[in-house]
C-alpha cells in the first residue's frame, strides 16, 4: 500500500469511529429519554435493532426458514413477534418443561435442542396428543429411549424424535477434537444405524436431524487486536465447514434410506447462516443470539448486527474523580470464566472497570474520563456477553420505538419461568 493509500484508509478508518461514536450517542440519549421515567435497574430491547437483525438473518439464510433459538430471547412476547416475519418459522427450545409450556401457549412447532431427563414432562407429553404433535424430543443414544418409555406412564401417544450429529472436527485421526462435546454420533453410519432402530421401536417417530457447528457459528473471527488467532479461526472454521458440509450430507442420504420422510434438516446459528444454509442437505437453520447481538458477537467478517438488548444500572456513588459507583452488575455469562464472559459498560463511551474489582454482586465501581460527567442517578447502558442469559436477570424487557418506551413485557423470569 503507498503511503497516500494508506493515508486515505487511515482517514476511512477514523470516519467509520467517528460515525460509531455519534450512533452510540443518539443511541445513549434516545434511551435515556426513553426510560426516565423508569427507575433503574431495568433491561430494554430497542425494536428497530431487532427488527433489522432479524432482516438481516433471513437475507443471509436466502430463502430457508430460520428457527427461533428460544434460549437466547426468553421472552414470549419477541419469540412471538419475530415467528410473525416472514422467513422464521418454529422455535428452538432448550429444556422439555420449556417446550411443553411453549406448546400450551400455541406455539404449535417446539423443537428440543438437547436430550433430556425429565420424567414428569416426558410423561405429560406421551399422554397429551396436542402436545405430541407440537414438541420434538432430541436423542442421541438408545438409553434415552429407555429413559422415555420408562417415563411414559399410561401416556402411548407417539413422540417426534430427531437425532443429533456430532459436528467437531476430528485432526490427526481423532487426537485433536475441535467443537464442543454435545453428541457421541460422529460417523454417518452411527447416525443412519440409531435411525433405523427408532423406526423399529413402537411409540416414536423419526422426524429431523440436527447438527449445530458452534465451533463456527458461535466463535468469532475477527477478535480486535488478536490478528494472528483470528486467522487461525478463520482457517480452521473454513476446514469445519467443508469437512461438516460432505459428512451431512452423507449422512442425511444414509438417514433418508431409512426414513424417506424426514421432516427437517436442522443446522448452523447466527455466525454461519449463510454457510449452513447453502448446504442442499439442510432444510432450515437456527438463530437467536443474533437477534439481540451481545457483545460475543462483534467480532465476525461475516456479519454485523446492530446491538439491540441492553441493561441500565443507576449511578449511585461519586467516590472521586473520574469514578462512578453503579448498582449491580455481577451478571456474567456462562462458559469458560473470562473477561469476554462479563458484560461490558457501553453507554457513555469511555468507561471501564476497576481491575481490582471487576462487576459486583451489588455495586459496581466504573472508571474513566466519562465518569465526571454522570451524576447521581444517571443511567450507564450495559451489554451482556451473550443472549437470553441477560432475561435470567431481569423481570421486564422495555421495549423501545424511537425514543420512547411502547410497551413493558415480561421475561421468561417475570412469568415465573426460569428452567435452568
């Protein structure tokens, strides 16, 4: 690059800061008018970012239908407003209790992400009809039908029942495993054999396939000031995809030999929609966290959303220059203990935390040169590191239009709901 080329990237660099630094302060004003009336601590959701994320999911998924991760909104009201676009259709729970109650509530296509143990629910679903046809269960090993039909009571309605493919890439014929720990069917012939079993079992019914590559879809690649791991992400996520991309699709003909009338084909999230949903063996992808876009999710070259949940801690305490004492805070996100696991102070620009204490169970001390402008019971915005985890915390979502507050729902919390 010659130097007046590098001069005037320089100054594109410093005109795209500049306009961030303006958005975050519009942003900053409009939800303090929004919420003045509301005493702190409080959660909004602000609906023009989540409206234009879910937009920007179902361009990215080009067509196939989108499923809601239920996980990462925990609010019915928002899970009801995005199935009601089109390109999104179903939703993506997380626990069986959660699914039976989401059924009851209408949603009326409830597919369990995880397998469960939960013998009373397993019992409510084998005995109610309505709920058998709304809610799939997830398996991945014989046992868990033995758990199932042990569970079932007097209930003998057939349940729906998908299958989970381990996505991880296995390096150095099995040595090195990258992704997570979730299913031990790796090969497609260990998937198309359980398939086979379940079709010989009285009392289920194969329906779907799921295979979530979080090591892709839930790992960013463009890390700030961490080039070099970036692209090694970036490498090893391109090998994931390709390797993934031929194991499913060998292993949903193998399936489909079994059951010609599989329903779905579940896979991706919000870091590899437009990857997963180019596969020809994928029937639908899943998504969530991209609706509200915690702060894990900045650092992606393949996307960009716009920041959509955030929560509001009052300024408390003025203990000296340059530092403000805020209420609450100690709301980290599960995973591998970090720094990228706590939230971030994101409105006013400019504040961090004290090393020595980080965020507090009950206050929490922010400094920075931002802080001489906060007085006594202003706002600071937060973001949570990850999604759905933030309702954990709190009763209401304010839902923000413009500069005002439209309506108050509640959380999954404020309904009396917390499964996990």
């Amino acid at each position: 690059m010659t130097g007046r080329a590098a001069d005037r990237a320089t100054h594109r660099a410093a005109d795209r800061a500049a306009d961030r630094a303006t958005d975050r302060a519009t942003d900053r004003a409009r939800y303090d008018r929004a919420t003045a009336a509301h005493d702190a601590p409080l959660a909004l959701v602000d609906l023009a970012a989540f409206d234009a994320n879910a937009a920007d999911l179902t361009r990215r998924a080009g067509g196939k239908p989108i499923r809601v991760a239920s996980k990462s909104v925990r609010c019915r009201a928002l899970l009801e407003r995005v199935l009601a676009r089109d390109g999104f259709a179903g939703v993506m729970s997380f626990t069986l209790a959660e699914s039976l109650w989401l059924a009851r509530s209408g949603f009326d296509d409830v597919l369990l992400a995880y397998p469960s143990a939960d013998r009373a629910a397993f019992a409510e679903l084998a005995a109610d009809p309505k709920l058998a046809a709304a809610v799939t269960v997830m398996v991945d090993d014989p046992a868990q039908l033995n758990l199932i039909d042990a569970a079932r009571g007097g209930g003998r309605e057939e349940l729906r029942v998908c299958l989970e493919l381990d996505t991880s890439l296995h390096l150095l014929k099995g040595r090195v495993r990258v992704g997570a720990r979730r299913s031990p069917l790796h090969d497609p012939a260990q998937v198309a054999a359980l398939a086979r079993a379940i079709g010989r079992r009285r009392g289920f019914r194969l329906v779907g396939v799921m295979a979530y590559e979080g090591h892709v879809a839930g790992v960013g690649d463009d890390v700030a000031g961490r080039p070099a791991r970036s692209r090694a992400v970036r490498v090893m996520q391109s090998a994931a995809r390709r390797e993934l991309a031929a194991r499913r699709a060998e292993t949903i003909r193998a399936v489909r030999e079994a059951v010609p009338d599989l329903e779905f084909v579940n896979g991706g999230g919000t870091g590899s929609v437009q990857h997963t949903a180019a596969e020809d063996a994928v029937t639908e992808v899943a998504a969530g966290s991209g609706l509200y876009v915690p702060r894990l999710f900045d650092h992606y070259t393949s996307f960009s959303g716009r920041p959509a949940a955030l929560f509001g801690l009052p300024v408390v305490r003025r203990p000296g220059p340059g530092v403000v004492t805020v209420l609450g805070g100690g709301y980290p996100a599960s995973g591998v203990a970090g720094a990228d696991r706590s939230p971030v102070p994101y409105l006013p620009e400019g504040l961090r935390y004290d090393p020595q204490e980080g965020a507090g169970e009950v206050q929490t001390p922010l400094l920075g040169p931002a802080a001489d402008d906060l007085r006594i019971g202003d706002k600071v915005w937060f973001r949570h590191a990850k999604a759905g985890e933030l309702c954990e915390r709190f009763a209401e979502l304010h839902l923000v239009e413009d500069d005002r507050v439209t309506a108050v729902v509640p959380t999954y919390r404020g309904e009396g709901r917390t499964f996990l």
